[in-house]
C-alpha cells in the first residue's frame, strides 16, 4: 500500500494577522470605509453632537505644534513603510517653516500620553485633531502613497475634507443620483464660516484633503464630484499643496490669519516684498504670500499683477497655476489698455557661485500677437515642469540626450545592441548633491531593486546594479535642470539627471531605463493603433517629440503589445499647448497614459528579452485559447488573498501576454479558458483591465453568456518534488459568480488548496500559497460559471517560484 503524506497548514501573509474587514468594505478604495464619517474619519463622541463646532475648536489642535508617534510592529517590520512615514511626516515639517524654524514638529514617543500611532488594519482612517491619547493613524492595502500618509496625518492633525467646506457648491456639484446609498452624508457641507471652516483661503482643488471625483460612486464610470472649472484635477494624493500648508501655518499660529483672498480681476499690482514662508527649498517663490524678496522695476513702464484662476481676458492667458490649481497664484502681465509695455522682475542680490535657476511661464499668442501674460523669471532658456517629468528645451523628446552618432542615425539608434550595456551590468554613483540627502539616496536605490526585482529569471538578476569602484562605464545620480538621461550605453559616464520635480521612484526609473537603452512607448511604429495625436495643440518646436520610428518589430517592439501602462510612456498632456486639451488621445477609453509609480509587467518583460535574458517570443496571442491535455502534487506553509497592490516579481511569472507559458486547456472540463484585454464583453461583471490597470494587459476569462454551469480547468506543466511558492491574481465579479478552486494534483489525484465562491467584487485578488511538496505534482486551476451570465471570472499573472515565498 502507498502511503500518501499530504499535510496543509494555512496562515496569513508573512506570518502576521489581517485586520477584521468591515461589511461592505471595498479594498480597492481604502478611504471609503463603511460607518466611518466622510469614509476615513474616526468621529469621537463629543465631536458628533457638535459637530459644527468640532470643525474650528483649537482644543483639537496639538499644543505648540508638537506631534509625538510611534510605528506599530506590522509597519515597522517593513523598513519601506517606516521610511514612507518619516518622509511623509519631513515634508509636513519642511513645507510649513517659518523663517526656518518649524511650525509643526514630528518626534519619536518616549512616554508621552498623546502621540499618533502608525498601525496596520483595514483601509486608511483617522481620529480629526488631538485626543489627549494615543490616536491611530490607520493604514492598511492600498494606503501606502505618501499623498495618503500626509492626508491621513493631516486629520490627525485637525483638517477635514476640503469639499466640505461651505462656499464649495461655487466650485464644485455633487451628484448625490451617483453616490452609494447610505453615504450620501459624507458630502454634506458645514456653514461655520470662514473664521472656521475657510481659514480665509480659496478653494484648493489640489489640496491631499479634496475628495477625488469618483469617491463613493456606485457607477465608477461616472463622477460624483463635478468641478465647475474644467480641466483641474481633484483628489491628488502626491504631494502637499502650497494651500495645505498655508492652512496647517495659519490654524497652528505660525503666520497671522490673512484678510479676505483678493479676486484675480482686482489688477491689484503687487509691492510686498515680505519673506514667502511656505518652502521646501529656502529660494522656491510661489508667490501665494508676496514676492520674497524680489522686487518690481522702477526701470519699467507696467508692474506684474497678482492674479489666481483665470485672468480677466478671454483667449489670453492662464486659467490655474501651474499645478492646475484656481487658486494658486502667480503673477501676470495684463495687456488691455497696456499696449507695447514693458514689466521687469528684480530678484534679490546673490553672491558668486554655481546655481540652479527654475522657472514656469506662460504665453499665449493670439491674433499674432505675442502677449507674455505669467512669467515668473524670464530668461533664455528655461525648465517647465510636466506633471512631473520636466522637459528641457532642445532635448531629444524632452528628456534624452542624443549622442552624435544616434542623432545621425537615429533609426539604427533605436535598436542598436551596441547601446546595451554588457552582461546587464551598470555599476552606479552620486552626485554631493544628492548623495547629502538620504531619502534621495534611498529614492535611487528602491527604484534599481524594483528594477532588478522584477527582471530577475530563475532566481538570476537579468540586470544588476553595483556601486562605482573605478569602472569607467558608469551612470552617476546627478543634480540638474529637470529629468534627462542620455539613452543606453557610451563606454563612459552618463548622468543621469533628476532635479525639482523628478523625485518619484516611477520618474527615477524611467530615467534609468533610458541609460538601459529604451525610448519612448509612444514612438512605437504601431503606436496610431492604439493613440491619436493632436499636433495642433502640441508647442510649436516640439512636434518632433512626437515622431514615430518606422524600425520593425525586432528593433522597435520585441514582439511585445503596445503598453498604455508603460513607465516610458508620455502623459496625456505631454507639450500641451492648451493643458485643458490632451495632446494623446488614447484610442481604448478609460485607460491612463503616463504613469510614474511602478515599472509595467511589459516594461521588465522588454528588459528581459532586450538583454537575452528570456528569449525573445511570438507574436501575442489573440481571441481564444485552446491547447491539449498535459498530465503534470503538500505542505501548505502561507496562504493569503489579499486586494491586488503589485505584481509578482517572479521570473517564473505567466502573464498570458504571449500565450499559456506552458500550461494547458484541461479535456476533461466542458469550457475552455479564454484570453482577453480591457473590458469582458458581458456589463456588470468580468474585469476591465488586467492586475495592473493596464486595458492592453492579456489575462484568462470565462465568459459565462451561453456557458452556464460550466466548468474550465487549466493545468500547469509537471514539477518535481520540493519547496515552492505559487501566487496568482483572480477577478471574481457578478451577482451569479460560481467558484473558483487552486488544485494539486499527485499521481492523478487532485486536491484542493483552496477554493472561493460567489462574488469577490469588481477587484483583483492576489493569492500566495507556500508550498513542501513530497512528490512530482502539477497544478490544476477551476473556474465554475455561475447561474446566469453575470459570472465572468479571470486570472492573470501565475507564478511558481522554487524556494520560500
């Protein structure tokens, strides 16, 4: 008799408990957290019956500024959490100085009663303002963004959400039809009046305490917060807004409360010369509270003016800051009854040496006629930011760095294996610069690990990166104008430059993969497949940026699809003349161009196949999948199914990009796998994109119209005995969802691992499973349709990875 030893142990991720998930609770909006007030705020007892009163009292405010806290152990197990923290927490402090000296203060608790504490649980949310006890600032999946961290913070330090203020209907409409029931009054607004509620501050559409225009929606595709000014974005969670910090400034005491904020059509001409307080670097003017310093000409026949929003003439002009925001200021020149005139800036005085100057500036030419209406500093060359990739003036499609001989050949260029560097090697260094602050230099080294992370085949790097001994090959880290990187290998230094505004880890790698040898996505030859450009709202002198390289898939493609998810792909507005207009138009709705956060699963594909480390594959697999039988076995170590954060870094990953990657269509099933992109057919069920958000990712579907009460097995290739770690992602989504099940199979028998019924809402989910296996196995995937057609059900992204998970 054979004895078969199959043994399951089933814990939680890393070993550690997960938070108790309320009902309704969907994890894929953290700050929408059911019972909560307004979704992320802990309402205590005295707060809620006077709740009007709660939004202005100064006892909720933190005596002189002063804000102990602690790390719980979840967190401070990751040591990229805790640095997410304390960088959230630093620019808090550097944003809101006054003439150099701190107006709110982080410090590590010792024994102090009061503190805020950074805890892991379910979703993100906070207690508004000082408890006199510990307060948790609770950040669980899908919290982890700085922007979100200082949201968070900010109510513990005393702020509520920026729409309910009561002046906003001015700015805003709320469609309350859209709105999940129940939750309507999470959008209600408070007449405590401006002593209260408004600080005397315009409306901020970019403050980290605005809602985003989706909140709460039961139809996602359709806002719930309609700006009354078009073009602006609300809900950003990236950075502090110059408002923000002007606000936590005037409620903590450390600037005197202002009068009433001045219209735009005043034309009032500025004279204050008073230091600006709001600073992440001591000479950053963003004249929201004077002119710091600089001084206007008397040398001149006009002054600048003080404007936010729109100026008073129509076709002429801004209609935000340079962020986006009405109520950012800035300075302008008025043309009408000024004809011919001349304004001149003057700054302060500054001794010799070697300086950075930035600046953002706006001109519109209308009626021929050049009419420069916002100029901060104007000079002869100059860096303009673009949503976060600044683009110099004369570079090669805004941030390359032609080598004369790619400029000469520039289609050769593109695909030149000369340019990659040698055995995947790029040893690195800093510039005194950047190497003087550490989260610059931990910036730089997360962004290589991810890149070695997700590149790495069977266990091996596919790219390393090594710091500098005396190689004479070497990118270095440097300080500069903007973001720019000349692209691939050249046998010496390259510089790779990262100045104001290029400080995000998805900036930071794109820049790097520039070094690597990679350009732009939209430059692909197929690119009108898939994007429209609008030449004509793209600034005169950049339409080359938008050229397209006509090089075949083997230079230009690698046989990979077209990835709107792509780190190395231009934003929406990329050069926009009009930045109210788009200059790509992405031809699949709903899908978003230009991300910097994360390197796309096609990103670390291409790497891998450019530098040999997987071979190079077919064309990318279409409609349905079919394939034969294959007949490829357990200690269960780690079990978890948790809202989809990131991809695996797995060598052994199957995207379905390219195929089955080896795994097989069951015959003793009745349904096969199918392989889609972006949006299953059926409505109200099945996903839209893939794991990652992309439309043009591939995953495996079962389209449940017609195939009721059906079942679909996919069967992966045989494994010998060993340790394993196996993840997959899953999308169970529709009133009729059947069952998903993850099956081993061993000397023909299956067993189930683990098994999920019924709806699992519109998310992806991510399961991790550790394995010890005694004998040669394979495993087996089975997707049951539900009762009606409402039961699509997708996977994407198999691993199986030798060793711990």
């Amino acid at each position: 008799m054979q004895l078969l030893l199959v043994a399951l142990v089933i814990s939680l991720a890393n070993a550690r408990p997960q938070p108790e998930v309320p009902v309704g609770f969907d994890p894929a909006y953290p700050e929408e957290n059911p019972g909560l007030f307004e979704g992320d705020i802990e309402l205590q007892p005295e707060q809620e019956s006077n709740l009007r009163n709660a939004i202005g009292d100064t006892r909720y405010l933190w005596p002189h500024g002063l804000v102990h806290y602690t790390i719980d152990s979840h967190h401070a197990a990751i040591p990229s959490h805790v640095q997410l923290f304390k960088d959230a927490m630093q620019e808090i402090m550097d944003k809101t100085m006054v003439n150099g000296k701190k107006c709110i203060d982080f410090q590590p608790r010792t024994s102090e009663a009061a503190y805020i504490q950074f805890s892991y649980g379910s979703g993100c949310h906070t207690p508004v303002g000082y408890q006199h006890r510990r307060s948790d600032v609770t950040l669980g999946t899908g919290c982890l963004r700085k922007g979100t961290v200082m949201h968070e913070i900010l109510h513990a330090l005393g702020f509520w959400h920026e729409q309910s203020r009561a002046d906003r209907d001015n700015y805003v409409k709320i469609h309350f039809d859209n709105i999940q029931h129940g939750h309507e009054r999470n959008f209600d607004k408070y007449q405590v009046g401006p002593k209260l509620d408004m600080l005397n501050e315009p409306y901020d559409y970019g403050s980290v305490m605005h809602y985003s225009a989706y909140a709460f929606a039961v139809d996602r595709r359709r806002v719930t917060i309609e700006t009354l000014q078009p073009g602006v974005t609300i809900g950003q969670r990236v950075r502090l807004s110059d408002i923000d910090a002007k606000e936590i400034q005037i409620r903590y005491g450390c600037i005197p409360r202002p009068g009433s904020v001045q219209s735009t059509h005043s034309q009032q001409s500025v004279h204050v010369t008073t230091p600006h307080s709001i600073t992440n670097q001591a000479s950053v003017c963003t004249f929201d509270s004077g002119l710091c310093g600089w001084t206007q000409s008397k040398t001149d026949d006009l002054d600048w003016t003080d404007g936010h929003g729109r100026t008073p003439s129509s076709n002429t002009g801004p209609t935000t800051d340079h962020f986006g925001s009405t109520s950012g200021h800035y300075l302008y020149m008025e043309a009408s009854s000024h004809y011919q005139k001349t304004a001149k800036l003057d700054s302060p005085v500054y001794p010799g040496g070697q300086y950075c100057l930035s600046a953002y500036f706006h001109i519109l030419k209308w009626r021929d006629t050049l009419v420069v209406v916002t100029i901060v500093i104007l000079l002869s060359t100059i860096c303009q930011l673009r949503r976060g990739i600044v683009s110099i003036l004369g570079l090669f499609e805004g941030d390359i760095e032609l080598q004369p001989e790619q400029e000469s050949n520039l289609r050769n260029a593109i695909g030149d294996t000369r340019y990659l560097w040698p055995h995947g090697v790029v040893h690195w260094t800093i510039d005194s610069h950047h190497a003087a602050i550490p989260s610059h230099v931990q910036l730089f080294k997360d962004a290589m690990q991810e890149i070695i992370d997700k590149t790495m085949v069977n266990g091996k790097k596919c790219i390393d990166f090594q710091p500098r001994t005396n190689e004479a090959a070497y990118i270095q880290f440097s300080y500069g104008s903007g973001c720019h990187t000349p692209v691939g290998y050249h046998g010496r230094r390259s510089d790779v430059t990262l100045g104001t505004g290029c400080l995000r880890k998805g900036t930071v790698m794109h820049e790097i993969l520039h070094a690597l040898g990679f350009w732009h996505e939209q430059s692909r030859a197929d690119r009108d497949n898939y994007v429209k450009i609008h030449f004509d709202n793209i600034q005169h002198g950049h339409e080359r940026n938008f050229d397209k390289y006509q090089v075949g898939p083997q230079l230009d493609m690698l046989n990979e699809p077209y990835d709107y998810g792509s780190v190395m792909h231009y934003s929406a507005y990329a050069f926009a003349v009009d930045r109210r207009r788009v200059t790509i138009e992405t031809l699949q709705p709903g899908v978003t161009i230009g991300q910097r956060v994360r390197l796309s699963d096609i990103d670390a594909k291409e790497i891998q196949i450019r530098y040999g480390c997987v071979p190079r594959p077919g064309a990318p697999v279409t409609g349905s999948v079919t394939g034969a039988t294959s007949a490829p076995g357990v200690t269960v170590h780690h079990q978890t199914a948790t809202p989809h954060t990131f991809p695996s870094n797995s060598a052994a990953t199957c995207t379905f990009d390219s195929g089955l990657c080896g795994w097989t269509q069951s015959k003793t099933d009745d349904l096969d796998w199918t392989d889609g992109h972006g949006r299953t057919p059926s409505a109200n069920t099945g996903p839209s994109v893939d794991h990652l958000g992309s439309s043009s990712g591939h995953y495996l579907y079962l389209e449940a119209s017609s195939h009721l009460q059906k079942s679909a097995k996919l069967d992966s290739p045989s494994y010998p005995a060993g340790q394993y770690c196996f993840s997959a992602y899953f999308h169970m989504y529709g009133q009729q969802t059947g069952y998903l099940s993850f099956k081993i199979i061993q000397n023909g028998h299956p067993y189930t691992v683990r098994r999920y019924t019924g709806d699992q809402g519109n998310r992806w989910l991510h399961l991790r499973l550790g394995l010890n296996i005694h004998a040669n196995f394979q495993f087996e995937i089975e997707g049951h349709t539900g009762s009606g057609y409402h039961s699509d059900i997708a996977i994407d992204d198999l691993s199986v990875t030798p060793g711990h998970c």
